[in-house]
C-alpha cells in the first residue's frame, strides 16, 4: 500500500493547549488516526500518512504553516 506523508516538526514554544488544537482541527476534517491515515511519532516531529495523495493534499494546503512535505 502507498501511504503519503506529511511531517509536522515540534516547534519553540509548542504546548499541549495548542497541540490539542492542531489535532482536534485534523480529527474534524480527516476522522481519528486509521480509516484515512496513520500518525508515526518521533521526538523531534510527527508524521501523518495518508492512504490518498488527495487527502495528503487538503492537509498540507489547510496546516501549510505546521507541515513539511516528508520525502519519499
């Protein structure tokens, strides 16, 4: 199965308040983790794979400022 990424970095300053928000405002859009993506954790990031390049998409136009496209 293809899976396309998109990675958010960890930032100065991020607090659990506003990465309760950034995730609640993913959840609305995309659903919880498993039916139209998975999530990989890291220390330093976390990865979003979507199971369609077009969901992938949406999520890097609608988070530009908190993604990073992943490298294949």
């Amino acid at each position: 199965m293809i899976l396309y990424p998109a990675r958010v970095e960890w930032q100065a300053g991020d607090t659990i308040l506003s990465w309760d928000g950034f995730l609640e405002s993913v959840i609305e859009v995309f659903g919880l983790p498993g039916d139209r993506y998975v999530t990989e954790l890291d220390a330093n990031y976390m990865d979003f794979k979507f199971y369609t390049e077009q969901d992938r998409m949406l999520f890097l136009t609608g988070w530009s400022a908190r993604t990073l496209p992943e490298q294949r």
